[in-house]
C-alpha cells in the first residue's frame, strides 16, 4: 500500500481488510492521487467505489489529523439512483469508522470525517441541519445536485468542492440527465473557489473515450479531441454462471396461465435452493404481479417487491429486509439494477429480455458482488422471441461485445432550464453565460443563433389566453447582461430536473397519512371505493379517491387486483439488434444445409397461381438441433422449440428474416380485411419510424387512417377491404431523400408529440409543475401544454380541414426540440434513412409473400402490448384482434399454407357477388363490376325474380324485331331475362359490346356456347350503352356494361374479373381495344386499336367507355 502514498494507518486499516488491492484500484489510485480526472472502467463488484473513495478519505484525515479540516463539503458523490446513494452513505460508515479506530489507536486522536446523503427522499429536517453543518462527503443524486447549486445555502456549502464522483456514469450519458448533469457539473466548476477533480466510475461503458469526453466537458479535450483524463479499463466482463430457464410448456406469442403457474413454481423452486434471490423484471405491474404469486408459494414475509413507485420507506425497508437476511426474495426493477450492494444475494433471476448486454451483465452481476464471487443468474425468456433474444444476448456477452452509448446532442429544454438557474443566482454577461454552457460536452456543437432563440424565447415568453407564460428572465441586449426576473428561483427549484413528470396518484393510509406510494391515474380513475389492489405485497382497500389522492385501507390480505402504470417500454439496442439478426441468419443457413443433406422437395406452384408460393419442403429441424445445444447451451427441450419455430417460419416464408432479408407478408383476417406484416429485427427505434411513416403514406395515398404497431422484430399495418396493391411496390413507398420530412409530418398526429412537448414544456420551466405549494394535477398540466403550443404552433391544434397542404412548423426552440426528441428518442430516423438508402441500393434483399394466414413469426405483433401501438385506438379495438392464429403447424400442413383453397375462393366469390332481382339491381350491378358477361348476368339474378317457365313473358329478339317463344329445353337465358334487360335498355341504361381480337373471339366463343340463345348475332353489335360496328369484328356474345359512369372494372373472359383501368366516359373519345395475339396470361386490354380502326355511334347516346387497359 505504501506505493499509493496513503497514510500508514490508512494503509494497515485496508491490508487487514482486504489484503491486496484489485486491478481497477492498484491501476486507479495513481491517477487520482496525481489529481487528474479519472475514468475507471471494471466489472462489477472489483471495487471501484472504494478505488474512488479511498483517496479522498486519506486526504480529509490526513487534514483532520493537521488540525486544517473544516466542516465544508469536499467531496460530491453523484450517483443515479437513489437507492445507490443510500447503499453507499451505508458502506462509507464501515472505512469511516474503521480507519478513525485505526487512528485512535495508533495515534490516540479521533478525527470526525462525516457523510451525508441529500436526495428527494431526504426528510426536511435532515437537509436544514446538513445545510447548517455541511458534511465533508455529500452523496447525492443529479437532480438532488442540481437543486444544491441553485439554492443559496446549496451553493454556499458546494464552494468548497474538490472532488466530483459520478458513479455508473454510463446510466446517465445516454440520455437527458446526462446532458442536465454535463451543465450541473460546469457551473460547480464555475462555483469552486479551486479546480474540481472529476472521477468517473461504471462497469459498462462503449465507446470509453466518449465517456471520458463527457466526464471532462469541453475544456477537458485537446484540439486532437482526446480527453485529458487518466482512463483505467480493466475490461466490463467477468466469468459469469448464466442459463436460459424455460417453462415444460412449449412457449408461444403470449403465455397461458398455466405457463406462467409453471414459471412461478420453477422460480420458487430456485428461491429455496438458494440463500437470497434478486428477481429482476421490465414493468412495476409485472413486479407486483410475480411477487403476490411467489408470496402464496413462499410466505408473505419471504418475498417484497421494489420499484420507483413504491414510497421512499417501502423501498429502503426491503432493502434492509433483505441484507439482514430476512427476505427469501426480492422482486424489483430497475431500480435495484445499478451497483448496489445488496447483502448475500447468490442468485439472480430474470424474467423476460433485458433489451441491452449492458442491462444484462449489471443485472447479473448483482449476485456474489464482492471480489472474487461468481455471478449467478437465469433467463426466463417469455415467449419465442424473446428466447432468441435472450441467446443473442448471451452470445454477445460471451465475446465480450458491449452496446454503444449515444449522448443527446444539445437538448435545449435542459439549456433553458439551466439557464434560468443560473439567472437566478446571478447576474450573467451573455458571451461568459454561452461560453459555460458550451463546456459542457453535450452541447459543444451549440450555436449562438439557438442560444440566442432560447435567451428570446426566456424573456419574452409565450403568450397565451391566460396571459404571458415562462418568461423567467430579464435580457439587457444593449448591456448583454441576463438576470432573472423575481420569482425565478422558486420556478427552478420547484420544477427542476430531467425526469418528466407523470400522471400518478398518491397512495396514502389511513389512518395516519402513510404515504405508501404511487399508481398510475388512468388506474386510479377506473377504481372506486373497496376495490382492492396490491402494493409492495401487500394488500389494500380503496376508502376514496380525490385531488390526486387514493385513500386507502389494509385489506389483511384479501385477494387483491394488480395495478398498472403507463410508459414507453425499453427498445432494444442496436447492437443487440445486429446480434439477434446474425443469429436469425446462423439458424438460416443451417437450415438450408439440413435442406440439403436431407430434405425432400416438392412442387411449388399453386394451381391456382393466384399468389406468390413460399418453397415448400419436407424438412426435419433435428438436422440443426445439435447445433442449437452446442451454440447457445439450450436443453433438448428448448433447442426442440427453437427448431421449429424458424423450420416452420421458413417453410412458410422461405427464409428467415433479418437484416439482410426484409419479408412482407400479407393475410386476411376474418373480419374480410388485410394485415401487413414486415419482419424486420432493426429494434423498435427504427420500426416505430418505419411503421410511422407507412402509415402517413398509406393515409395519403388511401385516404384512409390505419391502425398500425411496431416491436422490436416486425411492424404490422391493419388494411382494410378496399386497400388493393401489389405487395412488393411497398418497398418503394418510403425515399431516403423525403422520408424525414414525411416523418415530421406524421409524428405531430401520434400520442409521442403531444407528449414530449409537455416533457419539454415542463423541463424548460414554461409548464410549472407546482404552484402555490401543490402539483398541478395532470389534467391542468395537459391543457395549459395545449395552450402553450398553440400561442406558438397554432396549426398543431388547429382543424386539418382548413389546412393546405403539410403544416408548416415554426422555428420556435421547444417545438424543433419536440420534433427532434420524437425523431431521435423515440425513433430512429438515421437509421431509416441509413435502412432505406440500402433498400434503393439493391444492398437488402426485399421478399413479399401472400399467405391465407400469418407466419409463426407474425403471431408476436400481432398480440403486440399497447406500448407499441402507433395510433390513439385501444387494445380492445385493435384489428388485430381478428387474426386467427394456429398454435402449431405440421410440416404437410406447412406446404399448404401457401396455396389457397380452390374452395375458400370460390365461396368468397359467390358471397361476394352482386345479387339482382329487379332491373334496377340489375342496373347497380352493371354499375359496380362495370362489365358482365351472360354467364355472369344469369349468375347474378335471382332464380325468384325470373318468371316461372310457363308464364316466360316473350320478349323481342333484337335481330328479328318479332316476339319469340321460351325454349322449354334449354330455358334460354335471354328470354329468361330478357325482360329485364330489354327495360334497361329502353332506358338507355346498358347497351351490347363487341371486341375484336382472337383471344377475346375464343373467349366469345365460349361464352356463345355456354349461352342457350345468344342475346344478339349481328356484327359490330356490342353491349354498353350504344351500338358500334366495326370492320374486322364479327358478331359475338359480349360482356355487359352500364352507361354513363366511371369505374374500375376487371377485364371480360369466360374466367371472370380482372384489374384494368378505368372506364371512361366522354364526348367524342372512343378507342378500342387490340388484344395480344396470344398468350393465356395476357389481359384483354393491353393495346389500343389501330388507328384506322373506327366505331360508330347511333343517335342518343354519349361515347361509351373510350379506355380499357390492364394494371
């Protein structure tokens, strides 16, 4: 130890603890001791906090025993959860109490070196008494620090200030507390009467030396842009004991009860074996969920949950519940998830995907956290897809991959924010108040232009109905000074910070005004007084409900109901993304080899030949199934499922999705409509702007809102029966160049703007969160958010009815910050562009299927959660709800699912066509299929409304002009429906047609066979409103088409309809219609006549159809 230069009694209280330092500390205390900034990179539990902490308190008690140590706060200790600050004010009490024993006895004096920790959850009383006697060591929180430097007594005590802590660094560097933490570090510097020494500290941080660029800010980078900053990396991985654990049930898109009975026993089975078990799940509903099951299975005092909405006391109890021993298990979010020393937990368990590698190995590395322990943990992956992410992840951590942190950039909601702060403390000259901000390393790139539009934006406010809004500050242009207005300083410290608000209710007991924690308000609203939910674990009986209250009573155990809360759920990372895509592209190729050796092919064309037939073969998964166990360590159980699901998934598909092959396919539901389904595994960031943007150029295109949703792996967009296009032009619906601006237009109708422009209302102070010394309830906070933005984006509220046009989008700092925030948090728009410039470039191989019903691989989105709806439609509404879905599919079935029942067809057809029993019928049936044929008229009146074969009523031959008799043998169909057509032709409401061309005189032909009697014999003659003769047509029995009207038809042939174009009528524009020579396939509309060609037109009767051309 005497190589650190740390005082001998310093040194012998570390040697009889610990004996020898660890890497990060041996290779740390260097750095820090020279005074330099400091970033340490080690796996958890190798002693970093100690690495950081240790010097520092060899300094204070080298002063104490110099008699210079003063009560002023030295050392800031930041961390990102409060329960992190917590554990550690508990572990500094042992090196703490241990070296002063170690001083009174070997030098007989007692230094007083004390610590505190201010946090929200610190009482009153404690943080006036912290004020009056500041403690040497200050363990905070970011926003807790914030509030110290905006404060006069915070700011008094934090003078002092030599040392900056930021622990698990990583949490907060890639999103906005960093960037509010960044600006918070910079003005302690600016308030220190010396330099203040930074020291980072995490266990997973990529790229390293981006995060020691933030550590440092701006001023800390050398024109080269390398930090000047001692980096220690002692790696983020450590040897880890980690399985997979799956149910005895094959998993599915969503879990049965019964699957998740078998999950609860195997947990508590896991919980018995072992000492103390942390389980870890993704959502506050599901911990409370897991732990009421494991409480009937364990005890009630075995088993507590821990999660951001309990209370402050409920929280902190189970903590010490648990590293007293007293608790079997824990169930908590993240909120246990960073360094927390947590007791003797040997045992980790996770329920669900963690969405990240990071989240992976700290979550792990909960259990054994001391030196040299062997983290524990198991994967209880919740349905398929998760199973394959889950064995991504593991693959990753095995190769020692790690996700890349990306920092915000220049979020100026926060600027504003801090700006006023600082304002508020003191007068400011604008250049030193811009060159302040711009050390902070997320807003480097800040321009002058955007500091000056939020300056304008500070002083002059908004101005609304209720009067001028958010204007905090006093601008002097003529004396560039900037001072904030009165008032100031409270809106700082009462509406501060990064983390927005949310609509939650507080939970109190009566009686005695407990606070026990939060619900979520839709929740609160939907229950009434004696319903009965769970909080922690236990139980409680509504008494009330009112000003944002729940009232409450224990219910002693009574059967309770689980409450929820509403947010955006965790996307999965790029790099976890990329590593799932490789895996889908391994199990690809392996199934192609098993293909190879061994499969059996079979025709793959439909009979039909109506849609676009997936390979179907005969192939066994067993052939990869070893494969699967040596590569991801599943049992023959989960291997088994894994096999089929992708051996079933590419039997139906033909290959394996990822991100090198995007596959569309397209099936309907038994509501008569369509879904679109485009598996794409690029994480939801990317899919959420994807689907988004479809879903504006579907609108567009369609004129028509659809219910769209978008995961992780695969987008789903709900048509509906009059959407009709060519699956694979959706490729080519999105350009790279114009995808952005789409984009913006079509978040400003989704749930994420209004939203995030109430976020960043309230961060930049122009939304108080309180006033008069209560919370706004959220109701008010919403309508005072829509009259900020329509003061300054008036067409965001305003009726699309009146607008032309996109809505142009003002240049107002909040609104381009909104509007960025939906376009790079909550989506991915780089990376749509970065996806779609390699669709244009031929780089992505882009594959669309037609299928009867959805691939294995839709089943997951199409049970998406509400999290990933696109649209304002409830679960319960959802036309995904009328998707059918097989449970398991055998290989012969498999080969089926491509090819549609000749059947199916044929009786949707007949459903769908038009029945007449009258002319008038008769007439809106020629009307909506725009041309018929005798074979089709016949199939189309009623038998009930043709006269009975005795009482025929003769109708007039259009050749001989004389009435004719019934045939009795063959029941001739224009006498059988002569009267209705000749009644529609008086009218001059339909008319005979005659096309020329081989293929249409074969056609003719076969239509004049089947017709007992043909309707008219005469060349030239056609059915269509008028009559034409032309040269090179001989008389033939032709489709029926009514007069005077635009539509789409299907072209004419004995086989029935075909897309064509549109009819058209006009004055003098006649064109007819030259068939290919041959061709079976070829439309009957291909080519205009020659120009010689000619029709004539008797009297009475406007030009019929001019155009008819297949598309």
């Amino acid at each position: 130890m005497q190589p650190f230069q740390f005082h001998p009694l310093v040194a012998q209280w570390f040697e009889e603890k610990f004996g020898s330092p660890t890497e990060p500390q041996e290779r740390g205390w260097p750095a820090i001791q020279s005074g330099g900034h400091t970033l340490i990179a080690a796996p958890t539990g190798s002693g970093k906090t100690l690495a950081a902490f240790l010097a520092s308190l060899d300094g204070l008690f080298r002063e104490g025993l110099a008699g210079t140590l003063v009560n002023e706060t030295r050392v800031v200790y930041v961390s990102p959860l409060k329960a992190l600050s917590n554990d550690i004010h508990k572990n500094l009490e042992e090196p703490l109490s241990g070296i002063r024993a170690a001083l009174r006895a070997g030098e007989g004096r007692d230094v007083d070196v004390r610590a505190e920790v201010r946090t929200g959850d610190t009482p009153a009383a404690k943080r006036q008494a912290i004020a009056k006697k500041p403690p040497h060591i200050l363990v905070t929180t970011p926003e807790s620090f914030y509030l110290l430097l905006t404060s006069q007594s915070g700011r008094k005590m934090l003078a002092a200030a030599r040392t900056l802590i930021v622990d698990e660094i990583h949490a907060v560097v890639g999103n906005r507390r960093g960037s509010h933490l960044a600006l918070s570090m910079e003005r302690l510097q600016a308030l220190a009467k010396a330099p203040v020494q930074r020291i980072g500290l995490s266990a997973t941080q990529k790229p390293i030396e981006e995060v020691a660029r933030f550590l440092v800010g701006t001023g800390g980078v050398d024109e080269g842009g390398n930090p000047r900053c001692a980096i220690v990396d002692t790696g983020h991985s450590r040897k880890m004991d980690v399985a997979i654990e799956l149910p005895g049930s094959p998993l599915e898109a969503v879990m049965s009860n019964e699957v998740w009975a078998e999950v609860y026993g195997r947990l508590a089975d896991l919980i018995d074996a072992h000492r103390t078990t942390l389980v870890f799940v993704n959502t506050r509903r599901l911990a409370e969920r897991v732990t009421r099951h494991l409480c009937e299975r364990l005890g009630v005092d075995k088993v507590t949950s821990h999660h951001g909405s309990l209370s402050a006391r409920l929280r902190l109890d189970a903590e010490n519940r648990l590293k007293r021993g007293e608790l079997k298990a824990l169930v908590a979010t993240a909120s246990l998830e960073l360094g927390i020393d947590i007791g003797a937990v040997d045992l980790v368990c996770q329920l669900g995907s963690t969405r990240s590698i990071a989240t992976l190995l700290q979550r792990v590395g909960r259990a054994e956290h001391k030196r040299g322990g062997l983290p524990k943990g198991r994967l209880f992956p919740l349905s398929r897809d998760e199973l394959v992410e889950c064995l991504a992840a593991l693959r990753s951590v095995r190769n020692g991959e790690l996700d890349c942190l990306r920092m915000p950039e220049k979020p100026l909601d926060l600027l504003a924010q801090q700006i006023v702060a600082c304002a508020a403390c003191e007068d400011w000259q604008e250049q030193k108040l811009f060159d302040l901000v711009r050390s902070a390393y997320p807003y480097r790139n800040l321009t002058r232009q955007e500091f000056d539009d939020v300056l304008k934006m500070l002083a002059e406010g908004f101005s609304t109905k209720r009067g001028r809004r958010g204007a905090l500050i006093h601008y002097d242009a003529v004396n560039q000074r900037v001072r904030g207005r009165r008032g100031a300083r409270l809106v700082a410290l009462t509406s501060g910070g990064a983390i927005p608000d949310n609509a939650d209710y507080r939970v109190v007991l009566e009686p005695g005004e407990t606070f026990l924690g939060t619900v979520n308000e839709d929740f609160a609203i939907e229950s009434m007084a004696g319903d009965v939910f769970q909080l922690g674990n236990a139980s409680w009986r509504i008494l009330g409900i009112n000003s944002g209250t729940v009232r409450v009573e224990d219910a002693h155990g009574q059967p309770p109901g689980i409450p929820f809360w509403l947010g955006e759920a965790p996307g999965r990372t790029r790099e976890l993304s990329q590593a799932v895509s490789e895996l889908r592209v391994e199990i690809e190729t392996k199934i192609g080899q098993a293909r190879a050796a061994g499969a059996c092919h079979e025709p793959t064309s439909s009979p039909l030949g109506q849609i676009c037939v997936a390979p179907a073969t005969r192939t066994c998964p067993e052939r990869f199934m070893d494969w699967l166990r040596a590569e991801t360590g599943l049992c023959e159980s989960g291997a088994r499922q894994l096999a089929d699901y992708f051996s079933a998934a590419f039997r139906t598909l033909g290959v394996i999705p990822s991100q090198k092959k995007i596959v569309m396919e397209r099936f309907f539901d038994e509501s008569g409509g369509m879904q679109l389904v485009i598996h794409a595994p690029f994480g939801i960031r990317m899919n959420r702007a994807w689907g988004l943007a479809l879903r504006k150029r579907f609108c567009r295109s369609f004129n028509f809102e659809l219910q769209a949703a978008a995961t992780d792996d695969a987008i789903v967009l709900s048509l509906g029966t009059q959407h009709s296009f060519p699956l694979d032009e959706v490729f080519r619906y999105l350009n790279s160049q114009a995808v952005r601006d789409l984009l913006m237009q079509a978040l400003l109708d989704a749930p994420m703007f209004p939203i995030r422009w109430r976020w960043n209302a309230a961060r930049a102070l122009a939304l108080p969160r309180q006033r008069g010394g209560r919370k706004i309830p959220a109701p008010l906070q919403r309508m005072e958010a829509e009259d900020l933005i329509a003061s300054v984006f008036p067409d965001q509220l305003a009726c699309l009815e009146n607008i032309a046009g996109d809505r142009e989008i003002p240049d107002h700092p909040l609104v381009r910050q909104t509007i960025e925030d939906c376009l790079t948090e909550a989506m991915d728009i780089d990376g749509l562009v970065g996806l779609l410039k390699r669709i244009e470039g031929g780089a992505i191989e882009c594959i669309a299927r037609d299928l009867p019903e959805p691939s294995p691989l839709a089943h997951e989105i199409l049970n998406a959660k509400p999290y990933a709806f696109l649209d304002n439609a409830p679960l319960e509404e959802r036309r995904t709800q009328a998707v059918y879905t097989r449970r398991a599919s055998s290989s012969s079935a498999d080969r089926e699912l491509g090819i549609l029942d000749a059947t199916a067809i044929e009786r949707v057809g007949e459903e769908a066509w038009p029945r007449a029993g009258n002319a008038d019928e008769l007439h809106e049936a020629l009307l909506l299929l725009g041309v018929m044929t005798e074979a089709e008229v016949q199939r189309s009146v009623a038998p009930a409304s043709l006269p009975a074969s005795s009482d025929r009523i003769p109708a007039v031959s259009p050749e001989s002009g004389h009435r004719s008799q019934p045939n009795p043998k063959t029941g001739s169909l224009f006498y059988a429906i002569g009267p209705l057509l000749e009644s529609l032709m008086a009218e001059k409401r339909a008319g005979r047609l005659t096309v020329e061309g081989s293929r249409r005189r074969e056609e003719a032909d076969t239509v004049s066979e089947n017709s007992i009697e043909p309707l008219h014999r005469r060349p030239g003659e056609f059915c269509g409103g008028c009559r034409a003769r032309h040269r090179a047509c001989p008389g033939r029995v032709l489709p029926f088409v009514a007069k005077g009207y635009r539509r789409r038809v299907v072209g004419f042939g004995s086989r029935g309809l075909r897309s064509t174009r549109t009819f058209s009528s006009g004055r003098n524009r006649t064109r007819m219609v030259r068939p290919p020579a041959s061709g079976p396939d070829s439309s009957a509309d291909d080519q205009p006549a020659a120009r010689g060609d000619s029709a004539g037109f008797p009297g009475g009767f406007s030009t019929l159809p001019a155009r008819v051309a297949a598309r």
